[in-house]
C-alpha cells in the first residue's frame, strides 16, 4: 500500500510533465490494431533521487543496463516475430509502447501514457469506456518497480505480465487480481538455493541482499525455509547503493563464513564482488540468485578467481531463434541514433555506441520470460478474437479483462517449455539451472532442479573447480561431533555446538536427538561413546553348573552325616560322650542343621520370588535353633563349672523350670515372628543387578535390610552369648572341652561370613550365589565336623573315655584344682 500512496502523491507532479513530451516515431513505439506495452530499466537510477521541485527524471542520463536493453529488444523481435505469423493472430498486427523504467517512483509519465484515452485519464468513467488501446503490460523488471505501478493498472483489471518480479506479495490475487507473472517467484529460487547447501552440506552461511522489496522477501523465506534443517543463517545483511561492504566482511570473517548467498540485484552484486575483490577477500563460495548468476562482466574482472567458487542458479536460458539476425538488422538502421527521434519522455537509449555483438554477448537473464510474456498475451487474444485458420473476428470489442481471463487459462508450448499459470498466476511448469563460473569466465550448467510437476535435483559435482583444489569447501560453525558424541549448544544457533562424549549405559541417536544422551534399557547396555545399545547377556547359576552340583551334593552328604550321627547318639543315648554332648539336645540340633540345608538348594536357577524367600527362611529360622542351643550348651557347661558352685540358687532355678528349653523356644519364637514381619512388609523378590556389569544382568534375589535387619541382629546377638559362654570355659578340662570346641566352630563361623561379606563387596558376578551357598553350608559343616563329629570319634574309637569313671575323674581333677 505505500507504494501505491507514492504513486497517488506523484500523480499530480508528472502529469505536468505528461504535457511536455513530443511524438514522432521511435524504436519504444509500433503502431497495430492492439498495443502491449512494455517497461524495461534500460537506465537505472542508483539511488534515491531528491528535487526541490517537481521534476521528472530523465533516464537516458542514468547508468545504462546492457542486459535490459537486450531485454527491450527481444520484445520488440516478439511482437515482430508473432506479427509474421500466419497461426497466432492471422491477419491482426500488434502493437507496442515501451517505456525505459528506469525509477520505482519517478516514471509515471510513461505508465499514465499507458493507461489514458486521447491523452486524458478518467477515472470517474464508466467501467470498459474511455479505455486506451493497451490491452496488457509487460513488465517491470524490479519487485519495487511493480509494487509501484500495478496499483494503476489493477483499476481496471489490465493484466500486467512481469519477467522479473519475483517478490511472494505478488501471488496475492486479492491485491493484484490481474498480475501475472513468467519468473519463478522467490519461493522457487530460495527453495534450490536451500538443496544446494544441503547437498554439499553447508552449515554456516551468510545471506547478502538486496535492501528492497525483491531482497528482503527472498530472505524472509531463506530463514522459514531453513527453519527445520540443519542450516544456519550466521549473518545477514541488507545492502543499498551506499553501503559500506569492509565492516561487512570483517564481519564475515570473524566468524568463519565460507559460503555467501548474494540474493541481489545485478548492479547491486558487482558492487560486492568488486569490493571484495579490492579487499582481498579469498577462501569463500559465491551462490549467486537468478538476478546476476548470468552476469558477463564479473566473470572476466581481473582477480575474481581470487574470492573463491562462485555458484548460481538461474532459470535454463533457451535460445531463440532468429534473435540474433533481428539485432544485427536493428542495429545497422541505428534507430536510436537520433535522441530526436523520441516519441515520449523516456523512449530514448542513446545507445549509438552499441554494436550488435554487444547485445547478442549481453547477459540473456530473463529473456525467455519476456518471449513467453508476450507469446502468452498474443495467445491470449487469439482466444478472445475467436482466431482460427481462416482469420480473427473483427468485430469483437476487446476489453483488458477478456484478455486477463485468457491469460489465466494459457496453456501452450513455446520452444519445447510449457508455458502455463497457476491459481496465483506463477508459473506453473519449469526448472532451475546450476552454474558454476569457471575459469574461462563462463557460466558452466553444473546441475539442475525440476520442480514442477516433479521434483528433481541433480548436481555434477566432478565439474566443480573448487578453490580448494578436489576437496568440497566447508562452513561449519562447529564440525561434526565423533561418533557417540552428543552435541551441547554454544550459543544462539544451533549449528553452534561443543561436543560432550556419551557414557557408558547411554548412546546418541543423531536422526532423534543429537543433542541428548539416550540411557540405554535395564536389559541393553553399551560402552563409552555409542550409538546404539546391545542386549546383556543374562546370567545365573544353573542346577547344572557344576559348582552347584557340588555344593548340592555336599547338602546331601550333611543330611546323610546328620542322620549317621543321629542314629548313632541314639544307639548310644545314655552313655557320657552324648549325655555331655547335650542329649536330646543333639537332636534338635542335628535335625535344624539338616533343615538349614534346604536353603543351598535354592541358591540356583533362575530366582523366584518363592525362591528368594526359601534362600533365607529356612536357615535365618532353623539356624537360629541351633545357636540358641549352643548358647544354652556353653552356658549350661561353665554353669556346672563355675556357676553352680558360686550361686547355686540359680543353678537349681535354672534345672527346675528347664531355662535351657525356656531360651532356645523364645529365640525360635522371636526370630519366626521377626521373618513373618519383614517378609509381610518387604519380602525378598527377584533382583536384576545391572550396575556391576554394563554388558550382562546377574539374576540374583534383593536382600532388603528393613526385612531382615532384625533377623540378623538376633542371630549376631546369639553368636556373641555363645561365644562369651564358650570362652568362659576355655579353662576347662583339658579333655573335656566341650566349650573350645564350641568357640572354634564359632571361629570358624564368624571367619567364613567375613571372607564372604570381603568378596560380596568386591564381586557381584553370578558366581556370588554360589559363594553364599558355600558360605551357608560351611557353616552348617563348621558345627556338624568340629563338635559332633569328634565325639562321634570318641564314640567308635576310644571307647574307654566314653566311661562314667572316666569324665568323674576329671571333673574331680578340676575341681581340686579349682580348690587350691
């Protein structure tokens, strides 16, 4: 809207000038029965341009633009060309009025020009009255250009053909309902640009564009576009005709840029690389947009091969034929020798120092848009003049939006390209070349990228002569982390990164998240810097194993030896030997030992829940029984000893209520109570340990300290009664003994959990099952070989000490000993 603002306030100004332009014949002008008219920035104005009063702006002194020129002479060979034609347009000449556009806001004259009847512009008429004979435009060149003109020819639906506005706004057809256009828009150009880089994996690029309406869209979709790749915009900047380019480059060096994206005009692209050139900066890669990537002089400026690679994209240029023969013959009348001869403001070239060679060479950008514009108007009007083989009909009365709504259906073959337009008025077919300047000064097609109807993208990366000799550039802001690393942001962008290694039990998934550390499943583990996790191997010790076999049968031997020795003390119940031993007592120790066995047997195979709980039960609970009684049997010994004589009210207390039985039925009693409250709240369960060994799972069962803290506290507390007992009686006969005996199985108990616990904290392999099951019966056997089995000796072997003299005289040698 602030262009078409502009246009309103200037409207006033130039129609002064409107009246002061002269009319004989001209190159810019042709007589026929229907005119199109035609905007080409033959000059450009560099530049804002300031007045102190209205003033028009004479472009035929402004820098002249060689490829323009070519651009405005190919149109004129179109309508030439269609004009000889006896298939599109039989017998109906067109016309054209052409204008050198060379300013968005100061070349009104001419567009008015377009849009009067006789000379005079009513706006306040009826619809389709009054209207001039331009029936379409074709044109401008720049975005700006024509968010400034479209404004005036949208009034009444005069369709506008550009070649070379390109800015996204233009698809907009509720604000440009009769705009079309045969130049990709930007979207298309921003959209090749973006593989480029993807394809030889640039990272960190710089965006330089154009500060107007053309440069600033391109590079608002150049950041939507990258917005989900891999691609970082480290640094844009709009440039204008008085930018000052060395802090731009400093910039650019500072952070290590090496690709470049110059989305800009053309005058606008020669004045950045020939300041780059001057500043002596090398080591980068160029991508040019479709504006200058055709460009014909900077390839061939001394020390471009210096800057490094320069690349482009533009549309495919095709030729067309008799082109050329039409500009040798134009040039040799010199038509616009003579300023003149201009018919209007703005219609002269003074380009008598032109050579045809010159135009023929001059860069061909955009010259089949201007061929397919013009083709497209005439097909246009073909459709509406009802043309067939014998003619058009005359008697037709063709208005601007007959032939818009024409053009919006075109649909026909120019030199082998589709030539049709979208809902939006795009193009609707097409493709994009890729360039690469090489060292002849040419533009060499390199690749290209069809985007409709389908996408293809295909570069030949062999014809590439990078700067970097064989090897592809690179622009990283930080380079690719090793595999398993994950990345860690530096900074705003994410391109930018520190690289940290994953540990072990974790891996980096790239194509997820490369920025995370993934831990790895209880069932999978991995080493150091991963990218994906392995299976443990799940160990466990089963019946098989052979360790097992033999602790199995070792419990099998204990129950044998167990039920050996108890039929024994039975067969010999009432002689010394078993009366000394403990007597019934015997029993019941022999038989918890056995009892305690069962519980070797569930230290393999795969844990249950059943499985863990039978590990621990039965020996916590049975265990418990026999230390109870060798607590009773030591106290019971230095009782008879010492006690007795000294307080011999508690020894006859202690043999009436039976104390022996009375503390051996409480601490069964307690330690069953104590096990039915832990394994009620927190039994033992199956346990995976997965810590000690990041490649494999040990099934094992959890001992939970809550559970069975108690249980283990009264067995640690009866160990130290017995033990105290036990040493009180180390004085004892010397054949007598029954207290060392029962401090060395203490000993040797305490030393054989102490060796286990020291292991327990050093290893956590599968094998510790098989140690604790060892630990359990060692100390099943520790009782069984270094108490009852002597006495078993004494029993079938010294059948004499066995007496009841013999243990009298003991006890009456001590006893006199005690005495004296």
């Amino acid at each position: 809207m602030k262009h078409f603002f502009a246009s309103l306030c200037l409207l006033g100004s130039f129609l002064h000038a409107l009246a002061q332009c002269t009319v004989p014949a001209s190159a810019f002008q042709l007589e026929g029965d229907y005119l199109i008219g035609g905007l080409f920035d033959i000059h450009h104005v560099d530049g804002p341009v300031s007045h102190k009063r209205p003033k028009m702006t004479d472009c035929s002194s402004k820098p002249f633009i060689l490829s323009s020129y070519r651009r405005f002479q190919l149109m004129r060979f179109c309508v030439e060309e269609i004009n000889n034609s006896t298939n599109l347009l039989p017998n109906v000449s067109l016309g054209y009025e052409i204008f050198d556009h060379c300013s968005d806001t100061q070349n009104f004259p001419g567009i008015l020009k377009l849009i009067s009847f006789n000379g005079m512009i009513q706006p306040w008429g009826e619809p389709h009255k009054n209207l001039s004979k331009v029936i379409a435009v074709v044109g401008t060149y720049t975005s700006t250009n024509t968010l400034t003109v479209a404004p005036l020819l949208m009034m009444n639906l005069i369709p506008m053909v550009s070649y070379g506005a390109a800015s996204s706004v233009f698809s907009r057809k509720q604000n440009f309902p009769s705009f079309l256009r045969t130049v990709h828009p930007n979207k298309d150009v921003i959209e090749v640009i973006v593989r480029i880089l993807q394809h030889f994996k640039w990272r960190w690029v710089a965006f330089l564009n154009i500060d107007d309406d053309y440069g600033n869209d391109g590079r608002e979709l150049f950041i939507k576009m990258i917005k989900d790749t891999e691609i970082c915009l480290a640094y844009t900047k709009g440039l204008t005709h008085d930018t000052d380019y060395p802090p731009i480059f400093k910039q650019i060096e500072a952070q290590r840029i090496r690709i470049v994206i110059v989305f800009a005009a053309e005058w606008t692209a020669e004045a950045l690389i020939e300041s780059a050139i001057q500043l002596n900066i090398t080591d980068k890669v160029w991508i040019a947009g479709d504006a200058w990537s055709l460009n014909k002089r900077l390839p061939k400026v001394k020390g471009i091969k210096n800057i490094g690679t320069v690349l482009g994209v533009s549309q495919p240029v095709v030729k067309i034929p008799g082109f050329n023969d039409f500009v040798r013959a134009s040039e040799s009348q010199n038509r616009c020798e003579n300023s003149e001869q201009q018919m209007f403001c703005n219609q002269v070239c003074n380009c008598s120092n032109l050579t045809a060679k010159d135009i023929i060479l001059a860069d061909p950008s955009f010259n089949f848009p201007v061929y397919s514009a013009v083709y497209a108007i005439a097909h246009a009007l073909h459709n509406v003049l009802q043309c067939g083989s014998g003619g058009c009909n005359g008697n037709i009365t063709v208005f601007p939006h007959m032939v818009l709504a024409e053009l919006k259906k075109t649909n026909f073959t120019l030199l082998n390209q589709s030539i049709e337009f979208d809902e939006n008025g795009d193009p609707k077919h097409g493709s994009y070349s890729i360039l690469f300047w090489n060292y002849s000064g040419d533009a060499e097609v390199v690749g290209f990228y069809d985007f409709r109807p389908s996408l293809h993208f295909f570069i030949n990366n062999s014809k590439i002569q990078w700067y970097t000799k064989d090897k592809v550039p690179t622009s990283v802001c930080s380079q690719e982390c090793p595999i398993g690393h994950a990345k860690k942001y530096d900074g705003i962008h994410e391109c930018c990164f520190k690289c940290e290694i994953c540990p072990n039990g974790t891996y980096v998934n790239s194509t997820a998240d490369p920025y995370k550390c993934f831990k790895c499943k209880e069932t999978e583990w991995s080493e150091e810097a991963s990218t994906s996790c392995n299976l443990r191997v799940v160990e466990y010790i089963p019946f098989t194993d052979s360790g097992a076999i033999v602790i199995m049968v070792g419990a099998w031997v204990l129950v044998g030896l167990t039920a050996a020795m108890s039929v024994l003390f039975a067969v010999n119940y009432n002689t010394p030997i078993v009366r000394s031993a403990g007597g019934p007592m015997c029993f019941l120790i022999l038989g918890c030992l056995s009892l305690c066995s069962i519980s070797v047997f569930f230290y393999f195979d795969k844990p249950t829940t059943s499985f863990c709980i039978l590990r621990f039960l039965p020996f916590f609970l049975f265990y418990t029984v026999c230390l109870a009684c060798f607590v009773v049997r030591s106290f019971q010994i230095v009782c008879i000893f010492k006690i007795a004589a000294k307080f011999p009210k508690l020894h006859i207390w202690w043999m009436k209520y039976h104390g022996q039985w009375l503390v051996i039925t409480v601490a069964f009693g307690t330690q069953a109570l104590l096990l039915l409250i832990g394994y009620s709240f927190d039994p033992s369960k199956p346990y995976n340990e997965t810590v000690w060994y990041p490649d494999k799972i040990i099934l094992s069962c959890g001992v939970h300290f809550q559970a069975t803290s108690s249980s283990v506290v009264l067995l640690l507390s009866l160990c130290c009664l017995c033990f105290i007992f036990s040493y009180m009686g180390k004085d004892l006969p010397k054949n007598y003994n029954e207290a060392k005996a029962i401090t060395f199985c203490l000993l040797l108990l305490i030393l054989t959990w102490i060796i286990f616990a020291t292991v327990h904290v050093l290893y956590r392999g599968k094998y510790i099952e098989t140690l604790n099951a060892l630990a359990v019966l060692s100390s099943l056997y520790s009782f069984l070989l270094w108490y009852f089995l002597p006495k078993c000796y004494i029993i079938i072997f010294q059948s004499y000490k066995n007496t009841q003299q013999y243990f009298q005289g003991l006890i009456q040698d001590y006893t006199k000993t005690i005495s004296q």
